[in-house]
C-alpha cells in the first residue's frame, strides 16, 4: 500500500478534501479523482493539519461545519505553517450568508463554493487552483 508521503512525493497534483460528512468525501472522491487528481478526504480539521504538511497538497477544500475545529480556525491554522501558506484554501460549504463568506477569507481562505454545487462548476473550480500556486510558492 503507497504511504501518502510517498503519494507527495511522486509530485501528483493532490486535493486535500475535509468534511464531517463521508457521504460527501465519496462524491468529492469521485469527481475529482476521475480528472486524474489523487484525492485524501478526512472528517476533521485535525486531520487536516496532521495530514497536509505531509501529502504537500495543491488545493485544500474545507467545510466549515466540522466538529472540534470549524473550517475557518482549520484555515488560519494551516495558513500559520510556512510550507503550506502557498497552498489555496477552498471553503466547500452549505454557509453562504455574506458574513460566512467574509469570515473565510479573512482566514486565509482563496474562494468560496456553495453547497449544493454543480459538479462542472467545482471542477473547474479545482482545475484553476491546481495550475498554480499562490504567490511566493514554488
């Protein structure tokens, strides 16, 4: 079985995916793993700030209803790790009030999709944060 230290290293475009729903990881899984993306979906925030810095991902989708640590303390979180500042954060989530959204970009997060989404539409979404990095990455 291939470590996902391992996966990291083989430079695959990886997406990071957190929701406490695992309903909702499967679809994701689907859908972005049939683009050719290598996908990791887990259920928590602490899973994601164990779980990033070693896989190295290109886009880190969050929801921000999650237990123990919403999305939005996920973010700033992962924005205080050096290596993963040039990641882009992407909330995927049923919050969609204005004061949700001004929330997550204040903490750090790049963009904003509403669930329920359109498949099309969040792919492309996840095509144009994986062709490039934030400023000051690699």
């Amino acid at each position: 079985m291939t470590t996902p230290e391992e996966m990291a290293g083989r430079k695959a475009k990886i997406v990071l995916a957190a929701d406490d729903q695992a309903e909702n990881l499967m679809i994701l899984e689907s859908l972005i793993e049939a683009q050719g993306f290598t996908f990791f979906g887990v259920e928590s925030g602490l899973d994601v700030l164990s779980l990033a810095p070693r896989i190295n991902p290109r886009l880190i989708l969050l929801d921000v209803q999650m237990p123990l640590m919403d999305g939005f303390e996920t973010c700033r979180r992962l924005r205080a790790i050096p290596e993963l500042k040039p990641v882009p954060i992407a909330f995927l989530t049923a919050r969609k009030s204005s004061d949700d959204v001004r929330a997550g970009l204040t903490a750090g997060g790049n963009d904003f999709i509403v669930k329920p989404f359109d498949p099309d539409k969040l792919i492309a979404r996840v095509v144009q944060w994986t062709s490039r990095r934030l400023l000051g990455g690699a």
